[in-house]
C-alpha cells in the first residue's frame, strides 16, 4: 500500500475531520500524535505521520498496523475493517462521530456551554477564530482565564485543546473528558 493509495487518501480525509485541523505545518503533526495517543493508546511517530502524508519523502509502503492505528483513530476496527466499510468519498465521518458543534459557527463574544464526567461544567467565551477564554468552570481542572484553540466540539469525544495557555505558561495541549467524552455542548 503505498501513501498514495486511494483508501489511504480518504483515510488521511477522515482523520484531518476526525481533529479539525489539516495536517499542513509539523506542529499539525506533532497534535495529530497526541490526539492519537489520547483516542487509541497508541504511539505514531511525527516523522511516520508527515510520511503518509507527503510531507516529507520517504517510503514508498505503508505498514498494516500503522493504517490500522489511524482507522482506529477515527473509529473503524482496524485497516481491513475501514476498507470494507468505508464510503470511497470519506462521507463516513457523520456516522463515526456524534453531534459537533464548530467554532466557526459561534459569534465573536459567543458563549459555550461545556460539560463532561462525571459533574465537570465550564462557560466559555469564544474569542475568534477558535480561541477561547474560560468564564467559569465547575469541578473542572480548568480556570477562570484560561485560553485555547479548538475548532470543533463532539458528543461523546474527549476534547483537544491546542494551544493551552493559563496565566504565563508556554502554550501546550490539554484534554478534558477523557472518559466518555463532552456529554453537553452548547451555545449560552
């Protein structure tokens, strides 16, 4: 199976939805291996990633389980689970995924409902092309004033906050709701 393998394509399509980011700087790259380390438990290289990507050169196949961790990624079985049941357009990703909620469609000074298990609650406030601010949160590691990028929200999904940043901290990657997932999003 080579990185240009048609399957291959739609998969890298679904993943790039599955995190509401293109995969296009190595700072794409290195998110992309947290969120899979977060989603499967599993660990791909940076330098893997940009590969089947073509981003960089380099090898001409891919291997079985590295295709298999990326189905995972985007909820199929394995790799011959996501070729027997994908849809060769890459429309598979509404049925992989529950209800999202884009940042794009929130208004500049928009506010967001959050919550996840078992009683964390969060308001944000949406700052503009995906950054936000943390107004309140209720049993939640988050705090007041804490800002984030995150383009998408997801039902029943952990939550990847990109570019984390609490009071002069360097920016890092966060992740709420681990264990089962956002259960509310919504605008308020």
């Amino acid at each position: 199976m080579s990185p240009n393998d048609s399957d291959i394509l739609v998969l890298r399509k679904l993943v790039e939805e599955s995190v509401s980011r293109p995969m296009k700087t190595p700072a794409d790259f290195q998110f992309l291996t947290g969120v899979i380390q977060e989603r499967c438990k599993e660990t791909l290289g940076v330098t893997t990633l940009k590969r089947i990507w073509g981003y960089i050169d380099g090898y001409d196949t891919v291997r079985y389980s590295t295709l298999s961790v990326l189905a995972r990624c985007v909820g199929f079985h394995d790799w011959d689970d996501f070729v027997a049941h994908h849809d060769k357009d890459g429309e598979t990703s509404q049925m992989v995924f529950g209800r999202t909620l884009y940042a794009a469609d929130i208004e500049v000074g928009g506010q967001l409902r959050i919550a996840w298990a078992p009683d964390r609650r969060v308001l944000l406030e949406h700052l503009g092309d995906g950054s936000f601010r943390v107004l309140a949160a209720e049993n939640s590691k988050l705090k007041v004033g804490d800002t984030f990028h995150c383009s998408c929200f997801i039902l029943g999904q952990p939550l990847y906050l990109d570019s984390f940043v609490r009071d002069d901290n360097a920016p890092t990657l966060f992740v709420v709701g681990n264990k089962g997932g956002l259960t509310m999003a919504e605008r308020g």
